[in-house]
DNA sequence: CGCTACCTTGACGGATGTCAAGGTGGGTGG
DNA sequence: CCACCCACCTTGACATCCGTCAAGGTAGCG
C-alpha cells in the first residue's frame, strides 16, 4: 500500500493520539486499490466495508429493478463510505475519476477499533454525519422543486469542492449532467433545463461541460430554499483554510 | 426513572455482558419521560440527544421554512433516535399515543460507553442500520410514483408493527394521513385516493381510521417496485417470534 | 347527539417526465 | 495539429401525474 494514500488515512480518520499498534493492524486488513475512471471499485463480498477515499471522486449508486442507476451520494477525497455486503441492495462504487481508495472489511476494522475507543467515536461521529445529510437529501427529493433541487446540490457541491474565484465560486463537477439527475431524482433533460434557466438569469455560468461558476450565493440560496444564511462563502473560506472538511460516510452530496 | 422502561433500554440497547457499572451510570443520566399523544418530547438543548422509545410511538420531524413539516421517521418501541442539537435545523419528535422515553446526552452517553467498547458497537450497528434505512428512503421519495411510495411505506409498517392475521396482515396505524403523506413527499389527497384504488383493488381493506389490512403481499410488493422478494410474511412470524426486532436509530419509516 | 378533526372525492392546472431531433465538447487517431 | 466521432448535452412538443382548490362525508369523542 502507498505510504501517501495510508498516511492520508491516518491523518483523516486515526485522531492523532492512536498507538502504532492499531495503526499498523488497520494497515495490514486495508486493501488498497487504483481505480481508473467510469470503472467499479470491487469490493470483497464477504461482508460490510468501510472504504476510505484517498484521491478522486466516487459515486455510490443502487441499481433500480429496471437497470437504471440511482445515485445515493458522490464522495470526494478524505471521505469514510460506508458499503453494505452486495446481497440484493447491489450497492456499488463507481469512479468518477481515477481514484485511489482504501477498502476495510468493517468487521474487523471494528474489532481492531475496539482497542482505541477514539477511532470507534469518530466513525461514529461520522455515521451520524452521515446521517444528517441523507436525511436533508430525503428532505430536498421529496419536498422540493427541481429549480430547488439542483441549486441546493450546486450549493452542496461548492461546500465541498468549490473553489473561491473573485466574487464567485467556480466548480469543476466530475460527475454528468444525467448522474446529476440520477442522484436528485430528476431527469437529464429537467437538469439541463434548469442549468439553461439559472445561466439565462445569470445565477451561474459555464464553461466546456464540467465547469460551473455560481454567482450571487445569497440568491441561489433563496432559490434552494434555505433561510438566508449567507455564510457559504466564509464557511468555504475557513475550511480550505484549515484543511478540515467535515468529510462523511456515504452519505455527501 | 421506572425500572420497567430502562429494563427494557438493558434488554435491547445494552448487550447481556454490559458491567453493572456501566447500567447504573447510564441510569443516570437518563431521563425519563411520559409524554401524551401529540404531544413534543422534550429534549435538552445543550447539545445531540440518543432517545430510547420504551413505549408508545412517535414521528420525527423537520419544520420546513414556510412552517410545514416533513416528517423524517416514524419510530415504535425499541428504537433508539439520534435528534441532534435544536439549533437552526429544528428537527424534533412528537408522540403519536401515548409514550415513554428515556433521552441521554448523546456525548456523556457515548464517553460512557468507551468503557464498553460493545456498546458503542451497538449504537454504531444502529446508526448504520438507520443510514440504509434512509437511503432506502431516499431512493424512494426521488424515484418513486404515488403508489409506489404508499404500498411500500404499507409493506415496511407490516415489516415493523404487522401482525397476522390469516392470510393478511394487520396493521393499527398510529399516524394520520397526513402524516403519511408528509414523509412521503405526498399530499393528504394523493395519500387517500392511492388507498381509495388499492381498496378498489381489493389488496387492502380498512376499517376505522387507523386499521389496514394488507392481502396479497406479493402483489403489494410488485406494486411497491420490489424485486419479487416474497418473503415479507416470512421475516414478521421470525421477528415476532425470536421478540428481536432490528431496531433503529432514527430512520424508520 | 352533535361537534370537530380527519378523510374522501372531484375538477383543474402546472411542473416534470417522455419522446424526438439536433448541437457541442473533448478525446482519439491520423 | 487537425479532423473526426461519439458520448453528452440542449431544446422543443406533448402527455401525464400529482398538487391545488373546493365541497362534502364520516369517525370518534365528549
């Protein structure tokens, strides 16, 4: 396993404090893999995993009874995803781009866990992170417009990867229009149109098919339906800054 | 505190092996609650809650900004909810009958548990199994029709509260259709006129406000767009059997 | 027995899915 | 470096499902 994709993993996930020992045993049951984009991340079907994304961008989709994908979240480096055992639910990992990952069998990554209650804790934390953002994604499918859904995801997605830009924030999205909709429950003609309307107001602006710039972040707040707080753009800010971003499991927009 | 509710809180959250010391601490920092239908569970606000639902049932809901609610889980006895801090996400719970809670300070509980490192376990076991819940949910309310999401949220009540009754299975559904409705992303009449044409169809049957009867499960699951899983019936007489119910933390539905 | 909250039914309109027909970006190979 | 090609995106016309508004009906409780 590469020293960098492991030391990543240890800063992110091991709090400072956890001995040599567990380090090292959570090193040997971690498999590390290299995925090249559109392929799957395999996974050993003998159980839960835990896997730890070092570089790249993931989907975590469902396939639906009629082939079609859902996409339950997309994930970005430094996030912790959590995979059920591939029974029926046929949960699966796609890449988005070439990533490196770290795949745990959770069951013994939980047993070695035990030894150091703090990392168990901070799966935990992570869990209910987790948690909170799958329910606010439940919130956004089932209550909101498709105006509201796509810049609420715009708003999400410059959270965790937006990138300060003047007076805007410019995204480079990995993922396509019709994962977009896969993943807000829209179709891929209703995101492009909604994209077309929120360029035509000059809400944001594009270039080639991956960048999107958001303007006005107060506006598309409102349009998200939030109640204005128009903080994003400090919260970015403060996070690149630190270096700390919340990170998940499974469950990031 | 009762000794009935927190014997049961030992039963299902702690496991056999848990050191007396451990129960008594917790004990402690319970607190126990009787709460009448339609009522709020009040919670502390000085940071995340776990509550243990000993008796009754109850919705957990989020006020939407132009007041109405969305309804995130319902939850029935045995669960243990995860309501995180009242700051700005105003979620909070409501009893549907008549119920009993014990709530702990999710940080003072989880520093306890580090000294059982099986506890936090089980609380991370529960917390994922309500993660897959919610992304079931998610799936459901982003891709689902009407009928779809209605004979699925039957079906998953039958999995959680059913009892049979000759070749059906009975259900005495706390909530209102409006309460339905609000956790699936419906209206109160897409709620009546979808068991107005399943009644039609003779796969349910009502009687007062609050009992349905489920017939042909089989057929409900097609119509929930399951995958030919018929083994619904199966895994209630297992559950009701075994008294082991799987239990969650805050994503029942 | 009557009141009230809750449920049911109907008519209608609008948002979004579906079907169809181009247009365009970006990577590949010459 | 350019041209080509394919996947991806955009736009339009139309259909449909569900939300909205409105008007009763009914269960369950006092």
């Amino acid at each position: 396993m590469p020293k960098e994709s492991f030391d990543r993993f240890r800063r992110q996930i091991l709090a400072r404090c956890v001995s040599a020992q567990v380090s090292e045993r959570l090193s040997e049951i971690g498999q590390f893999q290299q995925t090249r984009r559109a392929e799957r991340i395999v996974l050993s079907a003998t159980g839960d995993q835990l896997v730890f994304l070092a570089e790249g961008a993931t989907k975590l989709i469902v396939r639906m009874p009629d082939a079609s994908e859902h996409v339950l979240a997309f994930h970005f480096p430094g996030d912790m995803i959590y995979v059920p055992q591939p029974e029926q639910g046929a949960i699966s990992m796609l890449a988005l781009a070439d990533c490196r990952t770290i795949a745990f069998p959770a069951n013994s990554f939980l047993e070695i866990a035990e030894a150091e209650p703090s990392v168990l804790r901070t799966i935990l934390a992570r869990t209910l992170l987790a948690l909170q953002r799958c329910r606010n994604k439940a919130i956004r499918l089932g209550r909101k417009s498709a105006q509201e859904r796509i810049t609420d995801f715009l708003l999400a997605m410059a959270d965790r990867i937006g990138v300060p830009d003047g007076n805007s924030i410019r995204l480079n999205l990995p993922m396509s229009r019709r994962d977009i909709g896969n993943s807000l429950g829209l179709t891929i003609e209703t995101v492009s149109r909604q994209f077309t309307e929120l360029r035509n107001e000059h809400l944001i602006s594009t270039a080639g098919r991956s960048i999107v710039r958001l303007h006005h972040l107060d506006e598309l707040a409102t349009r998200a339906g939030h109640v204005s707080r128009s903080n994003t753009q400090a919260k970015i800010c403060a996070e690149s800054k630190s270096g700390l971003r919340p990170g998940a499991i499974a469950a990031a927009d």
